[in-house]
C-alpha cells in the first residue's frame, strides 16, 4: 500500500497552486498543515481525482490514479470540508443511501449501515433527521460516510472545523482508531488537533512542500527558538505580531508571552518544551518573513 506523488504541480493560468511535490506515503497519519491559500486544498483534490495535475503524476502501488479510474476510487473514502445532506433524511437513511450509491447490495448497506452509526456514535439518534443534528453531529456522519467502503486511503479536509472542544476529542479518538491499517491524510489548521495522533508532518507553504518530517523529530528541530517571557502589561496586537508571540499561557497566577525567536528574547525568558504550534508559528508567521 502505497501512494506517490511524482514532482506534482497544479497552475491555473500563470497562478501557481502547487508546485514540484514529490512524496511517498504509507500506513499511517499525516498532518497537512498550511495557512489559507498554501494549496492543501489542491493537493488533496487531485489525489481524490477531483481535478487533475498540471504536471508530475501520483501512483498508487506503481499504478497512474487517474489510469485506474473506478479502481482506484472503490477503495478512497473522502470527507470534504462542507458536506451537503438532505435534511429530510434520517442518520439511517443517509447512509443507507450512500452505501447504494457506492454499489453495496441492500443487505450489506444496512449491515455497514449499523456498524457505521456504532462508530461514530449516533446509534441512538439513527432515526433522527440529519437537519436537527448539531454540527458535531453532521461531522460525525461525515466521516461514517467517507468509510462506508472500508477505505485504503482517507481523506479528511478541515473534519473539526467550527466543533467544540468536546466534539474535536471525540473525532480525534476516531480518527486514531482507524490509522493502523490505512493511509490517512488530514488536512487542517487546526493543529492541536493533530499533534497526538498524527505519525508524521506535512508542511505546504506557497503551494511548495516545504517539511515532511516525524511528528516527534519536527517538533525538537524546535528546541532553542521557543521562549516563555512573563506579561508585565498589555502588549499590544501589533508588539505581538513583531515578538512572534504563538500564546499567552498562566504559570503560578502569572501570565507568560509564549515568543518563537533564534535568541533568548529577556533574560527573564525561560525554554519550555516546544510543541507542534510552535512550528506552525515558526514556519508560517508572515510578520517573521516565515520560518526557514
């Protein structure tokens, strides 16, 4: 099982999408980071064969994607960032009629049907019209669908977007159910999301791929540009955006500036242990002219 991109590039007249990204995948998580606009977006329609390439190729086991057509298809599960449900329809009723749509036999829709709800936790609300769902709910249905056909590879695109902390937890836990045994990508910039559950990072800045690294070996290249300085009055939102300051954290009922910078800031400064938002401010802080 494994998934190519070959020097791949996406133009929309002289506008560059994406641009010479060269990339193997295999079993595991991988996060898609990017701010707005860094062609997430692009990467992942093209490889659900939404839209095609301007150059380069992806392969899937040696095999052109676009070659394989329904193949290749029978074994993606896609959850786009907005999805389109008939509100009339129950829980039940919308699977059920994905799983048609997918080619399962009526017996085996409901079978998967069932199963599918007791995943995502919506058993209980199976009969219920997916118009009275909560947005946690609809997420939730989103991805019950994107694994009707047990999927080889899933695609997940902003799946917490607008959810509260409890929903994002609860999807979190799901998706780290499923990563064992698959290739899944999950787009997001919601990155706390998926610091504890992806194996491995992906970084798309300006429509170039710019890391592809271990969770754990991206976040110590970290170590020695993070600081923590103690908030001795108001900073205002431009002093911010010029220290870099990724959070304002409280320690023993003081606040502290959390401040990505290559030299220790203050002398009062102190070097907690970086994580995976400290990166993403690193790398993709437009006041900072962006992370090397």
């Amino acid at each position: 099982m494994k998934l190519e991109l070959k020097n791949l590039s996406k133009f929309y007249g002289k506008v560059r999408a994406l641009e010479g990204v060269d990339l193997t995948l295999d079993k595991g998580i991988y996060a898609l980071l990017g701010p707005n606009g860094a062609g997430k977006t692009t990467l992942i329609s093209m490889i659900a064969t939404l839209i095609r390439p301007t150059a380069g190729k992806l392969l899937w086991d040696g095999r052109d994607i676009f070659e394989m057509g329904e193949e290749y298809r029978s074994f993606l599960g896609y959850m786009p960032q907005n999805i389109s449900y008939y509100k009339e329809f129950s829980a039940e009723m919308f699977l059920q009629y994905m799983c048609e749509m997918k080619g399962l036999k009526p017996r085996e829709g409901r079978g998967r049907t069932t199963e599918l709800l007791k995943l995502v936790a919506l058993e209980d609300v199976a009969k219920r019209k997916v118009g009275s769902f909560s947005g946690g709910m609809k997420q939730r249905l989103g991805i019950a669908q994107a694994l009707i056909n047990d999927p080889k590879l899933l695609i997940l695109d902003e799946p917490t977007a607008g959810l509260d902390p409890k929903e994002r937890i609860r999807f979190r836990n799901i998706i780290h159910s499923l990563g064992e045994d698959r290739i899944i990508i999950y787009c997001t910039h919601i990155v706390p999301d998926v610091e504890h559950i992806a194996g491995r990072v992906l970084l798309l800045r300006r429509g170039k791929l710019i890391k592809n690294n271990e969770m754990g070996e991206l976040i110590s290249q970290m170590q020695g540009l993070v600081w923590e300085l103690p908030l001795k009055e108001q900073v205002s939102e431009e002093r911010m955006e010029e220290l870099a300051i990724s959070n304002i954290t409280q320690h023993g009922g003081k606040l502290y500036m959390r401040i990505i910078s290559e030299e220790q800031p203050d002398e009062e400064a102190l070097a907690p242990e970086p994580c995976l938002e400290d990166v993403y401010m690193y790398f993709f802080n437009e006041s900072q002219g962006e992370g090397k």
